[in-house]
C-alpha cells in the first residue's frame, strides 16, 4: 500500500511540473505562415527616449523602434516615427516605412530598476515592388535594454 501511495504522489508531483511557467526574456511573433522566435532579444533606450527592440534567430531579424512617451499605442507605417522591420531568411529587408505598410507597437511596462520593456505589436510590412508579409501576434516580454548617449559633447 505504501508503494501505490509512493507512486501516486510521484505521478501528480510530475504533473504539478507540467504546468511551471518561465518569466524568460521573449520576442516571438506569427510571420504568415511561419513563426519567428528570437533567439536574443535586446534593446536601447537613447537620449531622444527612443526605444530599438532587437531580436535576432538564426537566419532572421526583427527590430522594433519607438519614441518613449509612456505605455500606450505606437502607430507604424509612412508619416509615423515609429516603424518595424522584419529581415527574412534570404536576406530581403521588409519595412513599416513604404507604402501600404501599417501596424502598432503597444508597450504595456517599462521597469527602469530592473531596465526592462515588455508589450506586444503587429504589423504588415511591405518589401517596395516585391512583396508584403504580415506579422501578427507579436509580443516583447522582458527585454532587458541599456540607456545609450549618442549625443556629442562639445
């Protein structure tokens, strides 16, 4: 009986596991039909406030850029001062700064003790006279980032 008991517990132990979520640094997003997840995810936060999210796999990269001016929308494509891009496995550069591009940036936390950012984004961006991706479902979870100065002092 003691060894069914033994057994039991063991079982539902490792089951209890199952269900363990991570807090690890994140930068993933659903690319048409495939899924993109980086394997670093980094970011910058210069003198401009202005947040660069970068996230890089092994033949892919997706950068993120926004002015910081609280946790709110960033709207994406011509005319806006935010923008994405998303390079693909051969090497074409889709961009959120041509026509018919479109998206959002939403960053949801910024935790300056522990120089995090965390939020979410989607977007449709265009490679010009070429072809359109879509990228849906993003999300930023984590991303440590370093202030940078790249004013000159004179």
């Amino acid at each position: 009986m003691k060894n069914l008991l033994l057994i039991l517990f063991a079982v539902l132990l490792f089951q209890a596991c199952d269900n363990i979520e991570s807090n690890t640094v994140a930068l993933q997003a659903n690319v048409e039909t495939g899924f993109f997840k980086a394997f670093s995810a980094t970011a910058t936060l210069d003198e401009n406030m202005a947040f660069t999210i970068m996230g890089q796999s092994d033949n892919q990269e997706l950068v993120l850029h926004t002015q910081w001016r609280g946790q709110q929308d960033y709207e994406l494509g011509v005319g806006f001062e935010s923008y994405a891009t998303f390079k693909d496995s051969e090497g074409n550069i889709f961009t959120t700064d041509t026509e018919g591009s479109e998206g959002v940036i939403t960053i949801t936390s910024r935790g300056d003790n522990e120089q995090i950012v965390s939020g979410k984004f989607q977007f449709r961006s265009v490679l010009p006279g070429r072809d359109t991706i879509v990228v849906h479902q993003g999300l930023f979870y984590s991303v440590p980032f370093t202030y940078i100065d790249n004013s000159t002092g004179d």
